[in-house]
C-alpha cells in the first residue's frame, strides 16, 4: 500500500514498494528508488473525465506511477491536502485533483450548473473506494462541516472538493463584492445541504461569470 505523506505543505511524498499511484502528469518532481512512469490515455479513469474534455476541447494527461522507492509531486507550489477515504466518495474540481492511491476509483459525474469554478459548469471529479487522495488549494484550505438546519453558501471560486451526503444547488444574493462596491449585480453562490465536509481556498479562481 502507498503512503501518502507531506514534505512541508506543498509537496506530497508517495512511498511505494511496488505498488502505483496516478498522478497528474508533470508533477513529479524528485524521486527515490526505481520508479516507472506510464501516460494514461483517456484522461486516466476519468481524472478530467473524457465527456468534458470533449466539451472544452482541453487536453489532460495523466501518469501511472509505480516502483520501490519516495516520489515527490506537486503543483505550481500549491497547498495539498490529503484527504483518506474509507469507503465514502470525494467530490473534487478536477483542476485541484493531484494524485490518488491506486485502489482509488475515479471517474466524472454530472453536476449541472453546480460545478462552476473550473469553467465547465457540468462535470465534476468523482473519488471513491478505500485510500488516500491529494487535492491542491491556493492557500491553505479550510475544511467546513454541514449539518442537518446549517446549510453553508460557498463562493464558486472558492470551492475545492466536498465529501459527505450533500445536496448541492445555486443561490443568488449579494455577494462580498457587491458591499465593497465591485459587484455587478447578483451575485452566485453555491449551498450545501445535508451531512458532510466542505473543502474552501482562501483564493477565488475564474468561473464562467468571471472572478467572484
């Protein structure tokens, strides 16, 4: 089995005896050991998923990694969380996906319009199974609990991943913007409702509105 550990707070450290992990592709930065390094054509079960690159036309490849030794990863020095998964299933912007154990399955859901924040507004990236996964934020990410009564309101931008039993919809009202007089209009935010985790960065990347 894997182990999945940080190196500080923005390099994830895989040690391997034999066994794989997938990972974005370029983000290997150092290694230990004998490691092998395969592309996964397909986007690798769906890491980006092969419906949405099909409706954005990009390109995503992800590497399989396997050997005896540590393989570093990261990602534009981003922060990385690592997120342990006991059966339950990881909801997670695709652009913020960086490496998952190989007993991991991923795969691409449809979302709507909830899945905003990386442009496409109709898939998201799907994690399930037993292992560990890594998921960059920029900045250190701020993990916020939903109950049952307490929904929460997140800022398209600003969402990473969620897991739990959550039911996801778009709100609009007056956002942070529109007090500081930068706003445009309504603003779009996104509720959660039910029993789970939200995973939020303390940096707004574009949507299909814009910046939020």
């Amino acid at each position: 089995m894997a182990q999945f550990r940080l190196q500080g707070s923005k390099t994830l450290a895989v040690d391997m005896t034999g066994d794989g992990v997938k990972a974005r592709n370029g983000s290997m930065v150092a290694y230990t050991g004998q490691m092998s390094f395969k592309k996964l054509t397909g986007g690798g079960d769906g890491l980006r998923g092969m419906v949405t690159r099909r409706l954005t036309g990009e390109q995503m490849v992800v590497m399989e990694v396997k050997g005896q030794g540590t393989c570093y990863f990261a990602d534009r020095a981003t922060e990385i969380n690592l997120v342990r998964l006991n059966g339950e299933t990881l909801y997670v912007e695709s652009d913020n996906l960086l490496c998952t154990e190989g007993t991991l399955k991923t795969g691409t859901t449809f979302t709507g319009l909830n899945g905003i924040s990386s442009g496409n507004g109709l898939f998201t990236t799907k994690v399930e199974g037993h292992g560990w996964a890594a998921v960059t934020s920029k900045g250190p990410a701020v993990i916020l609990r939903v109950s049952q009564g307490m929904p929460l309101r997140v800022d398209p931008g600003a969402y990473v991943a969620h897991t739990g039993n959550l039911s996801r919809s778009l709100k609009s009202g007056a956002g942070w913007t529109t007090f500081i007089g930068e706003g445009g209009g309504e603003a779009v935010q996104v509720e959660f409702t039910g029993e789970g985790l939200v995973y939020v960065q303390p940096s707004e990347k574009l949507t299909i509105g814009g910046d939020v």
